[in-house]
C-alpha cells in the first residue's frame, strides 16, 4: 500500500510514506527492490507449512515416549503422506536431517538393543516409566477397564519334551533322559483378555488341512475354543483378524 500511495503521488517521500503505513523505510526500500518477505520466503523454501512441521514434532515425541523412537525415513515417510495428501511432491533425500538439525527439541543418538523380558525383570524405573505412561494415556483418552485388552500369542513344536521332574533308578548318574518323537509340527495359541477379567475363547493354530474328529471325540476341550488349520501352524495379518 505504501508503494502504491507513493506511485500516486509523486511528492510522497520513502521514508514519509513509511511512517503512515508504519513500517520501517528499510523494509519499504527492500519491497521496492522486489526482495521476497520473510514469511513468504520460507514457505517457497519449505514443502511443509510450520503448522504441520509442528505435527511431525509432536507425533516424534509421543513415538519416542512410547519407546519406539522413529527413524529418518520414518520422519520422511510421515512428510511425504502429508505431501501427498494435498497433491504435493515429495522431500529429498536429506530432509529428515535438516528437519531434525533445524529444530532443538529434536536429537538424534544411537539406539541401545535391550532384551524387553530382561527389562522387565531388571530395570524398575523402564516399569514405572511405562505405567506412568500408561495411566496418561488412560485418562488423556477416557478408556475404561473393559476397554483395556492383552493380546498374547504363542507358538510351541508339537512333541518336544520340556524339563520336569520324574522317578527314574536310584543307581542313575546325571539328568534323565527324556525320548521325544519325531514329531515338529508347529502350532499357536492365541489368547485374549480384557483388564475387568472378561476373556475371548482361545484360537489354536494347528499344522494341517483337515479337521481331525479325535480333536474334537477324544479330548476335553471346551467346546467354544476355536481350532483353525493352517500350512504352517503359525499366524499372519489374515488370522489375526479372523
């Protein structure tokens, strides 16, 4: 506007017309010069508006709350689905790094490989980090007890003998020895359960396919129990969702 109002009037100085339109006669002197504005430099340097960039950074932060800290190409793969949602092209290659170099609240170091069952035996602030974590999610979202579901799947050889104890010989040296057939099929059982004690009937996997009658004649399982016959014994996405 400033410009325009020094177009129209010829006698209108620079720095006159800088103290109406109060801004300062160097910035007037750069938009005569057709030097970019700042704010608008940045979104033609930068795919991703600061309001989305701000997304990322959070999404970051809650991942790496919930100990699974993202990857560079995770970081690019969330910019390039937001791209392409609005039909826009994909960042570079060295985005990721210059996303994370230009914001302070991000770092990167270098993951340590931590065996989860140890962790759980043996490091006590990992368990009250998580059931903190826990709980702040809980009543971030409202979710109730019966909304609170484990997921447990387990997978075992068909005919291979565990440690126990037996009766064997007085005069016996050493462990005994337990024969186990050649049996190595595999199966899986799948077990869920919700925080109120409510249980959904267990789903056995078995090698095979065919139903077998003694599986059903000549045993004691409950009749809701599920049994599904698969190639290998073992689950996959199609499974689980059945």
């Amino acid at each position: 506007m400033a410009m325009e109002a020094m177009a129209k009037d010829k006698n209108l100085s620079l720095r006159k017309a800088a103290k109406i339109y109060n801004i300062t006669h160097t910035t007037l002197i750069r938009r005569m010069k057709g030097i970019t504005p700042a704010s608008e430099y940045r979104q033609k340097q930068h795919k991703i508006t600061k309001i989305k960039e701000e997304v990322i950074i959070q999404h970051i932060i809650d991942m790496d709350e919930r100990g699974f800290s993202p990857k560079f190409i995770s970081v690019e793969s969330i910019a390039n689905h937001i791209l392409e949602s609005r039909g826009g092209k994909r960042v570079g290659k060295q985005w990721a790094y210059r996303f994370v170099n230009r914001h302070n609240i991000l770092k990167t170091r270098f993951n340590r490989a931590y065996d989860f069952q140890r962790a759980l035996c043996e490091d006590p602030m990992l368990i009250n980090k998580w059931f903190q974590l826990f709980k702040n999610i809980k009543a971030k979202y409202g979710i109730q007890e019966c909304n609170i579901w484990n997921f447990d799947e387990t997978g075992f050889m068909m005919g291979v003998i565990s440690s126990s104890m037996v009766i064997t010989s007085a005069d016996r040296c050493g462990k005994s020895k337990g024969i186990q057939p050649g049996n190595r099929e595999w199966s899986t059982a799948i077990v869920c359960g919700n925080a109120t004690g409510e249980n959904i009937p267990p789903y056995l996997l078995v090698q095979g396919q065919m139903h077998l009658a003694n599986w059903y004649n000549e045993t004691d399982m409950p009749p809701e129990w599920v049994v599904k016959t698969t190639i290998n014994g073992w689950t996959n996405n199609e499974t689980g969702l059945e």
